[in-house]
C-alpha cells in the first residue's frame, strides 16, 4: 500500500510532485498559491482533479464552479479548463489510462513497437 498526507507534503508552487506514474495511472500534488491558475489547458487522459486543501475555481467554456477540501471533479480526455486558486490550494491531479491515446509518449511507444 502507498499513502501520502497530501496537506503536509513538501511541494513547491510551479513544481507539481509525481506520486505515482505506471502503465495504468499518474497521479500528481500540485500547490497552487492564490489568486495563481493552471491557465487553459487539458491533457489526452481521462482527469480527476480532487482539492486537498483551499478553494479552486474551475472555468470552461464560460461557466465556472468553485469548490474547498473534498471537492473532486471529473474530465473527459482533451476536455479544455482553467483552474484558479481562489486561496492557496493543494490539488492531485490523476491521470488514467495513462498515458492516453495521442500523449506524445505513447505515440513514440507505438512508432517502436511498429
């Protein structure tokens, strides 16, 4: 079993901490200092995205949706946000299947084993 207390852990604003990363899953710590964003992005995985700590507004596609301690939320491969920290906010970021069809490393895994 692995465990991590994610409100304790050492983490670096702009420097996420991988906790997990195989053939299956990522899962990523990110502080997040307020009033700072992870401006639009997505990734090729399917995303969830849980707040461990402080409060995080999400926004896409013109609506938005704030949520504290507890809040997860769910994303579709390449589905387009902007998470903001409404106050400094600790987050994990897990990634499955990972990596997703069109990440850049399984494209290169592909072309390898072709």
């Amino acid at each position: 079993m692995e465990s991590w207390d994610i409100r304790s852990l050492d983490i670096e604003p702009r420097r996420p901490q991988v906790l997990r990363s195989d053939e299956e899953i990522r899962a990523i710590a990110i502080r997040l200092p307020g009033g700072e964003e992870l401006q639009e992005h997505q990734v090729h995985e399917r995303a969830y995205l849980l707040v461990a700590d402080g409060e995080i507004e999400i926004s896409q596609n013109g609506s938005s949706v704030t949520g504290g301690p507890g809040f997860l939320s769910h994303f579709e491969p390449n589905e387009r946000r902007t998470v903001r920290a409404l106050a400094d906010a600790r987050l994990v970021l897990v990634l499955a299947p990972w990596p997703g069809v069109g990440h850049p490393t399984r494209l290169a895994q592909d072309r390898a084993e072709a």
